[in-house]
C-alpha cells in the first residue's frame, strides 16, 4: 500500500473515529466492520487508537500533518500492515478502473454450419466455420450540466473465419457487410426543459408497443436481419437519427418522434446462405422526406395503455417496374412506400400473469406489378407466466390480414397471402443461483409452422464477475414457401464469450 493510499485511510478513520465520539458510540461498534479483516499484530484496539483520543480537535487541525509530504508515522504504519494482506482486491481495482461514465464489453460470437450439403459449382461452401467474430463495443456518458447530457455507443467487429474461407468466392460488397464493421450506435444528447418536458436528439433506439417478439407497432427502428433467428429483437435493433420530445402530465406521457436519417434493416446480401434469390438484387432507392409519428403513453397501477400514429417508409422494399419475364421485362430498381400507421396497445399484470395486446391499421401498401394501394390490419396477443420459480414462460400470436385481396398476389413475384399468421415461444429458467440461464425460442410461420419455423436452444452462464460464456444450437425448419426451402439447411451451432467491464 502507497503511502498516498495510507494516509486516505487514516483521513477516513480519523473522521469516523470523530464521528463516533460526537455520538457517544463504543469503539467496539465503530470496529465492527473491520473484525473480519486479516490482521497479523496482537496490538489492542486502545493501543492502535491510543494517539487519537483528542476527539475535540478540528478537522484541519486532524488534515494539518498532511498538507506537506512527511513520512507516515510508525503507528500508522502498524495500524495498516494488516491490511496489507488483502492488498489482491484493491489492486484489481485500481488495474480495472476506468474513466467515470465509460463502459463496454468485448468477446468472441462462433457459428458453425452442420447440415449443409456439398456446394453447387457457382456457390460458395455454406459448410463448417461460418463466423469467428470479435468485437469491441464501448459505451460513455457525461453530464455536461445538471440537465444536458451526452452519451455515445460505438462498436466494432473483425471477423477471421474470412480468413479461413475462400474469400474468390465472395464479392466485395458481400465481404464489406461481413467481414468487418464499425458503427456508431445510439449517440445522442438529452436534456429537460423543464419539470415536465425532455429533448433528446441523435441517434437512438425507441421501442414502441407492449409486446416482445411479435410487435406490429413498433416501426422505428430498422433490424438487422442478416442471420434471422440468431440474434434476439433487442440485440438486432438499428439506430436512427431522431428528434424526440416527451412530455409528462400526471399519469401520461406524450412522445412526439422526428426521424432525419432515413434507414432500412441489414438484410442478407448476395452470396449469403440466407439471401433470398438466385440473382443479386436491383439498386435500392433511399427517400429523403422526414419520417414522424406520436405516442401517448398511459401508466397506472397494474395496468398500462397506450396509442400510436406514424408516417414511416416501408422498412421492405418493393422492386418496381412490369414484371412479365416472358417478354423480358423486369423490374429496375427498388423502392420504399410511404406508409400510415395508427394503433393501440395495451398490458395488464395479474398475479404471476401478463397479458398484452396491439392491434394497427396500416394504409399504403404496395405491391410489384400493382398500382392499387392496399391497406392492412395486424393483431397480436401475448401472455407470460412468471410464476415458475427463476423461470417464465411467454407465447405470442401475430395475425396480419390484408383487405381488398386480389388471388394473383399469390403468384410470383409478390407471393402473398390475405392472412397470415406467426406465433413465438419463449422459455427462460435458471439455474445456480441464477448464474445459468437455459432459454429456448421459437417462432412457427403459417398455420402450425406451415410456411417454416426455426428454433434456438442455448445456455449462458456467468463464470465470473462480468463474464459470460454461452452457446446452442439454432434449427431451421422448411414450409410451402420459397424462403423456407431455401434456408432450411442454415442449422447451426453457436457459442459465445462476452466480458463486460
């Protein structure tokens, strides 16, 4: 122990030594913490205190031997070599500190592919080491003044099964998306202009409606959907840039959302197992017009309430232009509609029981080939039972009708139907003092996963403090529908390595 380190020490003894005399306590009671500390000297407790028994003596006069560098007196240094022995956990610290409002984690994402068969002559090996990742994300936030606050999140990832792979056998805009990636994430300032008013603006991240897995109100932000069912709705969330107002009125709040940067999801590119044709895709087209919507927010006791309205670009993208390939005519490019939302949804909590619900009505759907505009109504209905001792369980049903359907939406290449229907499990227990977590989600497309499914089965453990490890296996099941076939061979192992600090 430094010197420096002995003397802070002493300071915080000393005025708790003070403390204690203005309050009458035993010294024994003001030692009490300190039974359990190793100590190698037999010395009794009013011989190491013998020298401070002065209680009347101000706190500069108690600070006054430390206002020029002396040598620490021969009883402090006794009073602390018991100390000394445990010296492990405050150098771990001092190692481990950082910056005040700085946080992060790194780690290593694994996947290997089992279940696909030998390649086709112009496609790369889906087989073996899919992903061998490592990443670093760091996370800092400062108060600039009492009421203004800055907060920035970036990450960064490398990933070496690329170098492992036969990269011929991928383009460079597919390796781009794969290979390595840096990317601001939510980064933004907020501050309050009054007692009921807040502003935040930059990139963020805000999650509409009440359900978890199956939300049909909560169009804000894009997803990254490169590898479907492999990264939770959380995790998979992209930022925008936004301008967001709140204000809060008793049991309300109003949230007032302006969104400047116009983003769709990550989905899969050409080359990948998941990429959903055998041709690469048209130019996309990127909108620039502001996207805006509202929310009011209810908030009572064991219940909550909200409703939504939105204009926001279609987050899929329709290839426009005449689609007859018998006479050579395809589509050029693709583009994002304008859609209008409005909707509801709701919570309520009974018991170990959750119950939510959303309903929305969507206008402005398009469709290639169309140049009606279509409206949509979407439902979903949730429930979760927490009654399971560190366990719970959720079941989610999404179902999706569109009105004035036509049958040729059926056919290629919009391959439609009226109504669908997407259902999502969800179990979670733990084990070990809950320091092991099995989980096991699953979503069933179509009636009874009539139009393909996919399952993921992990186990995640906290090893040690800030550490975890965990790992599964993700299935893929085939349906009636292209997408289906085409990825259900995609089974895959996964493990994982994340080390917060």
């Amino acid at each position: 122990m430094t010197i420096f380190q002995k003397r802070i020490f002493c300071l915080g003894l000393l005025l708790s030594v003070g403390t204690a005399f203005a309050q009458e306590e035993s010294v024994d009671d003001l030692l009490e913490g300190f039974e359990e500390s190793p100590s190698v000297h037999e010395e009794s407790v009013d011989d190491l205190l013998g020298d401070f028994e002065e209680p009347e003596a101000s706190t500069n006069e108690l600070l006054g031997g430390f206002e020029e560098p002396v040598e620490t007196p021969d009883i402090v240094d006794d009073l602390l070599d018991g100390f000394e022995e445990s010296s492990s956990i405050v150098t771990e610290s001092d190692r481990l500190s950082l910056p005040t409002g700085l946080a992060g984690s790194t780690g290593i994402n694994i996947a290997y592919a089992y279940a696909q068969s030998d390649p086709n002559p112009d496609k790369p090996d889906y087989r073996g080491l899919r992903k061998l990742r490592l990443y670093l994300q760091l996370e800092y936030q400062y108060d600039l003044t009492s009421s203004l606050r800055f907060f920035v999140d970036g990450k960064a990832f490398r990933d070496l099964a690329y170098q492992f792979l036969d990269r011929e056998e991928y383009s460079e805009e597919y390796l781009k998306a794969y290979e390595q990636e840096t990317e601001l994430r939510e980064t933004f300032l907020s501050t309050s202009l009054g007692p009921n008013i807040d502003v935040k603006f930059g990139r963020q991240i805000k999650v509409w409606g009440k359900a978890d897995l199956l939300s049909v109100v909560d169009v804000l932000n894009p997803t990254d959907n490169r590898e479907p069912g492999l990264i939770d709705i959380d995790d998979s969330r992209l930022p925008v840039t936004m301008t967001q107002i709140d204000y809060y009125t008793g049991a309300w709040n109003l949230n007032l959302v302006l969104i400047h940067e116009i983003r769709f999801g990550k989905s899969p590119e050409f080359g990948s197992e998941f990429y959903f044709a055998d041709v690469e895709s048209f130019p996309e087209e990127i909108p620039t017009e502001t996207e805006y919507g509202a929310a009011l927010n209810g908030h009572f006791t064991g219940w909550d309430l909200s409703f939504y309205a939105a204009s926001v670009y279609n987050d899929q993208g329709r290839a426009d232009g005449g689609f007859q390939p018998s006479l050579g005519v395809f589509p050029d490019r693709v583009i994002h509609d304008r859609l209008q939302l409005l909707g509801t949804a709701f919570s309520t909590v009974t018991g170990s029981w959750i119950v939510r619900g959303e309903i929305a009505d969507v206008q402005g759907l398009r469709f290639t080939n169309f140049s009606k505009t279509f409206s949509r109504q979407d439902h979903v209905f949730g429930i979760e039972y927490s009654g399971i001792s560190d366990g719970a369980l959720s079941f989610e049903l999404a179902w999706e009708w569109i009105r004035e359907f036509e049958t040729t939406l059926e056919e290629a290449p919009n391959e439609q139907e009226q109504s669908t229907v997407t259902t999502a499990i969800r179990f979670q227990q733990d084990f070990l003092n809950q320091t092991l977590s099995f989980n096991v989600i699953a979503f069933q497309f179509g009636e009874f996963g009539s139009s393909g499914s996919s399952q993921r089965i992990g186990l995640d453990y906290d090893w040690a403090d800030g550490l975890n490890v965990g790992g599964g296996i993700l299935l893929y099941h085939e349906g009636d529908t292209s997408y289906s076939k085409r990825i259900a061979n995609n089974d895959r192992l996964f493990a994982g390595l994340k080390y917060s600090f």
